[in-house]
C-alpha cells in the first residue's frame, strides 16, 4: 500500500512540477524556451505510444480470459445488461447537474460586440469544416462495429470493433469442450498477465513520461487566449472536475468502496488521461487499479473496464450544454431549459457512437447546433480552444469508468451471495 502510496504521488507531482515547467518557460523570451519544449515532447510521446502498445492486446486477452473462462455466461450477460443502465444514469446524472449550474455562472459572461464579431469570424475554420463533412454517420459507425478484418481494425486501433469480435470470440470459446477451454483460456490468461508485466514497467517510469507530456501542455497554456475564451474555458474545465470530485461519493456509496481506497487507485490514471486527453491510454492504469489497489472481480478488469473505456463517455452532455450556452451568447441566440433537457437526452443517446478521435464529440454536436437556432460553424471555435477543457472532460470519463466498475462488482457481488 505504502509503495501504490509512494507510486501516486510521484506521478502527481510529476504533472504539477511538469505543468510549472512548461507555464514558466512560455515567459522566457526567444526561441530557447521552445526548442527546450521540442526536446522534451517525444520522451512523454514514446511513453504514451509504450502503453498505447498494450492496449489492444490487453482488450483481446483481457475479454477473451474473462469471458471465455467464464463457467456461467449468463454472470456476462447480467454485467453487460447491468452496465448499460449504470452509464446512462452517470451520464443524465452529468448533464442534469450541468443543466442547473452552466446557465448560472454562463450569465457572468457579457461579451462586447466587437469582441463577438471577431469571434465569429474566427469559428469556421475550413479545417474544422473539412472534418466535419468527412466525419462517418451513425449508420456507418454501427455498420463498421462488425469489423471485415479484425486484424485490420486492430492495426488501426478500433477498440470498439476489435472489442465485438473478441467478445464473440470469447463466447464461442465458452462453448467448447472444457479440455479445449481451459487451454485456450489458459494460454490467453498467460499471455495477459505478460502484458500486464510490461504495463508494471512501463507505469514505473510513468513520473517521467508525465513529465515529459506536461511541460509542453503547461508551454501552451502559457499561452492561451484571454477573455471570453478564457471564460468559457474555465466555466468547462470547473464542471467537469466538479463532476469528477461528484463521483468519488457515488464510488462511496453505490460501490461500497472507501474513500481514501478509491481516491488513491484512480488518481494514476487520472493523471494518465490529464496529460494525454486519452481515455484508452489510461485503461492499464485503470486496469492496475481494479486489479491490485480495489481488488474488483477479474470479469470487471476482463469486460467491464474495456467496456466502458470504449462505449461510455460522461463528458459529452457536459461539454456539449457548456458549448450551446457559450454559443448562444456569442450569437444572440438563447438556449433555454427545454432545449437543454433536449441535449442531454441527445448527447446521452449519442455518447455511445462517439469515434476515438480528439475532440469528436464536438463534431457530432453540429445538427443539435442547427436544431437549436445556432450556425454550425460555431462548433470549429470550440473545438479551436478544446485542448484545455478536454483534459479535464478526460479526466471525469476515467473516473466514471472506475466508479461504473465499482458500482458493478457490487452487483456481481450481491447476486453471488444472493446464488450461495
């Protein structure tokens, strides 16, 4: 315990001293500051591509070991039928405490004309509208779960169709004989925990790869715009760390899990995902979380945390009522409560078909945009000032997947007492 301890505050003192680092050398004048930065960056990029490297083949031997092995599969279907009313209760949960508290503090931004048409004029970034043509559909992402080649899939890092095969495939496996299961588990089970040895080293040196990620974050904040943008930056990143700071008592209380005990398993991956603005970067950490620190059943490690890692994301009705309010200021246009119920009903609904890209949630916000009175060009400022916002929306999502997991394995729990 005293070396998890030990372990966690290096790497949350390594992001503090990281983000200064990079804060401070923003100040210095001429070219120096920025090619210290340029050195920097790639030691904190190789570090994230070393556990980006497991993450695929975690998903498969992880869901394979767990699912394949399991003696019951009616125990899997009961988490899969479980875990999707716990998303979409965090999720409504998310945007409705952000429905009450974005409009109050959204009404201290007061934004001079001049300053809202320059803003605007800067919104329809050809790029932005260029990516968003290109963005697939919503038939498209259901059509591409089934992937036509799952090894493809897998080389492009789509967790999502790598997930349903490797779930099929963990099925079928259930269903051999018991000679042929257990050696086909057993190999894969093996095969996992080589893998999670390599996530051991390469979480040990997780200090210096945080480090080396947050001194160009801090670089870039240093220079970030200010008024309005600052506002709305502010008034985003302030509520999705209030909703993360909400989630330690849902932890507590629908998980049955100790405060100190939960706080201290997902803060390395927290920091994980601050620093990289990636949620499947961080499932090892979480992974190592549930595994040593909370000691969760392995079928929550095995198919709940991928699960969730994949599908569900509590960010996106807070991100998207913050962006409508700020939207709607800048335009002229007022967003009301019913139009905010609508979007956080929408962006529940289509919070499971986000695509891993950054930022994609903001994409698919633009047909809401035009429902709502608002020009679609609008989402390309957002999306211009997102990098901020989106490590703290990243780091909610983490500990929404964690505190899921821990709400599940309470189920798993009391329905094993309930068959004893």
């Amino acid at each position: 315990m005293a070396e998890v301890t030990s372990s966690t505050l290096r790497t949350l003192l390594a992001l503090i001293v990281g983000l200064a680092a990079g804060i401070a050398l923003a100040t210095v004048p001429g070219h120096g500051a920025a090619a210290a930065v340029a050195v920097i960056e790639p030691v904190g990029t190789v570090w994230i591509d070393a556990i980006r490297m497991t993450v695929i083949p975690l998903v498969i031997t992880l869901v394979i070991s767990g699912v394949g092995g399991a003696t019951d599969l009616r125990r899997v279907g009961r988490l899969g039928a479980w875990a999707v009313p716990v998303f979409v209760a965090l999720l409504v949960a998310g945007g409705l405490f952000t429905m009450v508290v974005a409009p109050a503090v959204m009404r201290g931004l007061t934004i001079a004309p001049e300053v809202a048409a320059s803003l605007r004029a800067s919104a329809g970034a050809p790029a932005v509208a260029e990516a968003a043509r290109h963005m697939p559909s919503l038939t498209q992402r259901i059509v591409d779960m089934v992937p036509v080649n799952p090894l493809k899939a897998a080389a492009d890092g789509a967790v999502l169709p790598v997930l349903v095969f490797t779930l099929v495939l963990g099925l079928a496996i259930a269903q051999l004989d018991r000679a042929r299961q257990e050696a086909l588990v057993g190999w894969f089970r093996a095969l996992a925990d080589a893998l999670l040895v390599i996530v051991g080293w390469i979480l040990a040196v997780a200090p210096i790869g945080i480090f080396a990620l947050a001194v160009p974050l801090g670089f870039r904040m240093g220079m970030a715009a200010a008024g309005a943008i600052i506002y709305y930056v502010a008034t985003l990143s302030g509520i999705a760390l209030a909703v993360t700071l909400l989630l330690y008592p849902v932890a507590v209380v629908a998980g049955r899990m100790p405060l100190r005990r939960f706080a201290r398993a997902v803060l390395p991956a927290q920091a994980v995902a601050f620093s990289t603005r990636s949620s499947l970067a961080a499932l090892p950490a979480l992974l190592a979380a549930a595994r040593d620190t909370l000691g969760l059943p392995p079928i929550i490690d095995g198919f709940v945390l991928p699960l969730a890692v994949t599908l569900f994301r509590v960010n996106v009705p807070i991100g998207w009522i913050v962006g409508a309010l700020f939207l709607g200021k800048l335009y002229g246009v007022h967003v009301g409560a019913a139009q905010l119920l609508t979007i956080v009903a929408t962006g529940t609904l289509l919070s499971f078909s986000v695509p891993g890209i950054p930022s994609a949630s903001l994409f698919l916000l633009v047909p809401l945009l035009v429902n709502l009175g608002l020009p679609p060009e609008g989402v390309g400022l957002l999306i211009a000032v997102d990098a901020i916002p989106d490590m703290c929306k990243t780091t909610a999502n983490v500990t929404a997947h964690l505190t899921a997991a821990t709400i599940l394995a309470r189920v798993e729990r009391t329905k094993e007492r309930g068959a004893a």
